[in-house]
C-alpha cells in the first residue's frame, strides 16, 4: 500500500508489537528504490535510547537544501483543541450520573419479561436502534442475551411476517452479531422487491441488509442492485421528507455495515429525532451519552495536541510530513470509541502519527541510500545504528523510538508478530521476476500490513485478551486474508492513476492486464468484482469465526476493515483534508451535539 510497509510490515518499527499502519494513498512497491531487503528479525532485546547530537557535514548539508519535494497542505486543526471547549469536570459528573439514571430505564425496554413472539420481534428491532444511536455497548450481555433466545425462534419470527422493515432489520442485526439468519426463499424475497417501491423505510432497511450477504446469496446479490438504483432515483428526484432524503444520502454514500459505529451514531441519531414515533426518554440517553463521548474526546485530543505540539516536529524536519494528528486519532475512534478505552486510543492515535511521518520521509523525501539506512536501523531497533543516518532521519528514529517507549510503558504493548513474506518480495526485486496477479494478490495482501495493523487494534483490550486475540491472528485466518486481499485491490484501484503518474508500474491492475491479455477498462470492471466478491467472503467468515473468538475481539478487526473502507472511500482526504475527513471531524470534535 506504500513504501513504509517495507519499513514495518515484517516486525520492522516496534520489538514492542505490531502496529498500525494507516491506509494511506501511496504505493506499496515503491520499495523498488531499494537494491536489497532486511532480512534480519528483531531481537526481543531493547536497546536503551542515547540522546545523540549530529555533527552533519557541509555535503549532507548542500545536498538537503537542493531537494525536491512537494509541500503538503498544512493541517486545518493545528492547536485548535488546547483552547477548545474547555471540558468542565462537574458537566461530565452531571451527564455520566444522568446516563447511569436513564440507563436501566433502556435496558427494561431491551428485557421486559414477555417471551411472545411479537415481543423477541420487538426486541430485535429495538437492539437495532440501540446500535444505530451509538449506546449498545452499554447493554452488550443483555443484547447478547436476546439474540440467543430469539435465534432458536427464528423460523417462527419470519413465519408469516410481510413487514420488508422487520424482516430486513432482524436480518441485518443477526448477521452483523454472528448469527447466520438465511435469506428465506427466492420468491418471497423477489415478491417483497416488486412491491417496495413505495416502502422507503423497507428499501433502505433492505439495501444495508444486502451488505451483508455470502458466497452464494446471489438474491442478496440482486436486492442490493436493486435497492441501489431506486434509492439513487428517489434521491435525485427529492421528493421524501428531508430527514428521509439525509438517510438515503448517506446510506448511498456509505452503507451502515462499513460505517464507523460513531459517525453513524451522529447521523443516525439527528435522523430519528425527526422521526415522528421517535422515543423521547431513548433520543435524550442517546444524546447525552454522545455528548459525553464527545467530552471525553475532547479531553484526549486536549493531551494529544500537547504531546504533539511538544515534538516541535516542525522545526526539527523540512516540511515534507502530512501534519495529520487529528485525523490519526478520527481513525483510533474507529476502532476505540468507549471511554474504557482512553488508553488504547491515545497510543493507536500517537502510533498514526508515527506511521504517516514514516510513510512520508520514505515515499515523498528520502533518497535510495538514506531508506536503505534507516530500513535497517528500523530493523536492528537500537540507537547505536544512528550513526549512519542523516540529521533528519536521525529525528524521525528518535520520534518512532520515543513513541513506542511510551506505549510499552503504558502496558499496552509486548513483543509482536513475525510475517515472513521478505523472501519472495526480494526474489522479485533481485531477480527481476514478475509475478503473477495471484501471487502479487496473496503477497501484496500480507504486504498491505494488514496482519500487523489488526494486531495493532487490540492494543487497546487488556494483556489477557491481547494474548488470545494474536494467537488467533498468527493461525493466518480466512476472514483476515480476505480483507486483506480486498484492501489490496482496493488500494491499487483507487491510487492506479497517481501510481502510474509517479512511474510506480507494480499494481494489481497492471499484473493482471500482462497475465490475462486485457485492456486497462476490462481490468477496472473485473478487479471491482473481485474486490465486492472478497466481500462476501469476508461477511462468511466472520459468520464461522463468531462462536470461536470472543467478539471483543473479533469486533476491532471488523471495525479495522470499516476504517480501510472509510479511507479508500475519501479518496485523497488524509493528505488533503477537506470534505468528508473535515466534516466528521467537525460533528464528532468541534460541533457539540444539543440536548
């Protein structure tokens, strides 16, 4: 995906353990700058940091001040979170008292006694709110609870039931919690497609449900194109209410299954406060538990802007670098939204940081020689190996060092994981070998760093949890595999443009046309099918995985996979924040959602 995996994806930055590395637009095998690859694993030694002074020479001098590089936009947020809302002890006291209040008010309206069947209807559709407002994290035994007894009712619940909502709401919460709801026969399915036109509520219900269909629900297949192209025409044509129009929009823009649960929360929840049936006593827990979220970010992004404004990086470096520290902490909330979690976020939003500063001196600035140098004191993991670095990326060192120190320190790191994909990537480099689409596919998807940037999202879970969940990730599972192809090909399809611009040929399109003698349009058509394949193929595996990997777990690869869809979807935002990136800052960070 760009050149700091060569520097990372194989144990590369941290002994500590795996990190994460931000799904950023660059190019994985830009890595051809470099004549060889490390080779060598970290030991599980760390060395002890030495605060070095440079003594640089006029050539190194001469030759930095002569380079090109193309400056990026400055950050559009700068130190604006040091004087922001200034979170008041006392308010967030008052809004967590008023959350524990309310609280078991919700949770009576999740497990009231009646086991009737229209009441686990009832239930299941009410757990479906909590998930959309952004509150079920509160309620996770007793959500859990209730889809045990009502799966066992299933057959009886979808008997009879004509309600395109109901059907379609259920399916997608039993889905999206692991419980493998079938799609009931073809023709009941395609007599419900006939006549939801004018069911809007139906269509978008069923249009996200579709998004979580497998291998081989070609009807799912069909519901989503379907609902697509009608919901595409009620949103050109304008005529639903305006809340209705926002919700199609933004299901159009970006499908509930992919969204990030808290930019879907601010959404959804501004969406059924105009819903005339909405619950008055559900709307008020659902905004003052997201007011209080919001707090508690601010509050953090207050601690990491002073961290950050304390690197000074700015005046330590030429100004290469994406200075991106308030996006790096927009992709940990996507992962880390709870306040339990303060920890993990803070550390997987100073990690970011690390990786785009990484990412740029490898891609946008340093020279051949220079990668090479810092590629294997990266490696060695030990300050003595500085000696060979130029001042800037003797910085940058000190910068990745110093971070990891950090989180090792806060306990949320051990010793990571090995990925021994370096043998083939070299046997292409040296021997000048092309590989096939297929091989490019299964070692770029490893290469992609996924493995290591999933293993980087438990950082956040207790050392218990941590131990499980990197066993879990080590045994290679289908369902990572196969996000990890999907990013793959997500990368490659959306970068090709400025990969081929750069004269960066190794991509999956450009392997693919030499394999199967196609043109470039053909290629584009095939490889987005694969890639919406690979999709369903994620969707089954998780679906097998469920029962064997606590969902704690489970659920941070997932929502990994929200935040790679979230970037590739934005296009270039990371490196030229406008658009989506900004606005969502605005509404999680800046805007204060109105009790």
């Amino acid at each position: 995906m760009y050149s700091i995996s060569l520097v990372v994806n194989m144990q590369c930055i941290s002994a500590y353990g795996s990190i994460l590395s931000l799904p950023l637009r660059s190019n994985l095998f830009s890595v051809r700058k470099l004549s060889s690859f490390p080779h060598k694993s970290f030991s599980g030694q760390h060395g002890k940091l030495v605060r070095m002074k440079a003594t640089p020479t006029r050539a190194c001098h001469d030759q930095e001040s002569k380079r090109k590089f193309k400056r990026l936009p400055l950050s559009k947020w700068g130190h604006h979170f040091l004087s922001a809302h200034q979170v008041d002890v006392s308010e967030m006291n008052a809004l967590a008292q008023e959350i524990e209040r309310l609280k078991p008010e919700v949770g009576e309206m999740l497990m009231f006694s009646s086991k009737s069947i229209e009441s686990t209807k009832t239930r299941i559709l009410f757990i479906y709110m909590l998930v959309s407002l952004g509150v079920a994290f509160h309620f996770e035994d007793e959500i859990e609870q209730s889809l045990e007894e009502g799966f066992e009712k299933i057959q009886e619940m979808i008997a009879g039931e004509d309600d395109l909502y109901t059907i379609s709401i259920m399916f997608w919460v039993f889905r999206t919690y692991g419980y493998n709801m079938s799609t009931d026969s073809k023709g009941r399915m395609k007599s419900f497609m006939e006549s939801i036109t004018s069911d809007v509520k139906g269509m978008v219900s069923l249009y996200e449900a579709a998004h979580l269909r497998t291998t081989r629900e070609d009807i799912l297949e069909e519901a989503l194109s379907f609902t697509t192209r009608n919901l595409e025409s009620l949103a050109r044509a304008g005529a639903s209410s305006p809340h209705i129009l926002m919700r199609i929009r933004n299901a159009l823009c970006m499908p509930q299954h992919y969204n990030a649960e808290m930019i879907f929360a601010r959404e959804y929840i501004s969406f059924y406060e105009q819903e005339e049936d909405h619950n008055k006593m559900l709307l008020r827990f659902a905004k003052i538990n997201f007011k209080f979220l919001q707090l508690n970010w601010i509050q953090e992004l207050k601690t990491l802007t002073k961290w950050w404004k304390q690197q000074d990086l700015a005046s330590k470096l030429p100004p290469y670098f994406r200075d991106r520290l308030i996006e790096c902490y927009l992709f940990a909330i996507m992962i880390y939204f709870e306040p339990q979690f303060s920890l993990g976020k803070v550390s997987l939003a100073k990690i970011n940081t690390v990786f785009t500063l990484v990412d740029d001196t490898c891609d946008r600035y340093g020279n051949v020689s220079e990668v090479a140098a810092l590629v294997q004191c990266v490696e060695r993991w030990d300050p003595d190996c500085m000696d060979s670095l130029p001042d800037y990326m003797k910085t940058v060192f000190k910068f990745a060092w110093n971070t990891f120190e950090e989180c090792e320190n806060a306990g949320i790191m051990e010793e990571g994981l090995s990925y021994d994909v370096q043998g083939a990537l070299e046997e292409w480099e040296q021997g000048d070998v092309v590989p096939t689409f297929d091989e490019y596919l299964e070692i770029g998807g490893v290469e992609v760093t996924m493995y290591v940037s999933i293993a980087c999202s438990f950082l956040g879970l207790g050392q218990s949890s941590r131990e499980q969940a990197y066993k879990w990730l080590k045994s290679r599972p289908k369902f990572v595999e196969a996000q990890a192809k999907r990013a793959r090909l997500m990368n490659d399809i959306a970068g090709f443009e400025g990969d081929m611009s750069r004269g960066f040929d190794v991509n999956a399109i450009m392997y693919y046309m030499k394999q199967y003698k196609v043109t470039e349009e053909e290629t584009f058509t095939r490889l987005q099918k694969m890639a919406r394949d690979l999709d369903t193929t994620v969707n089954e595996e998780i679906l097998k995985t469920t029962k064997s990997v606590p969902r704690q777990i489970l659920k941070r690869a997932i929502d990994f996979g929200k935040m790679i869809e979230f970037t590739y979807r934005s296009g270039e935002e990371y490196t030229h924040p406008e658009g989506r990136f900004k606005d969502h800052i605005t509404s999680l960070f800046v805007d204060l959602i109105r009790l």
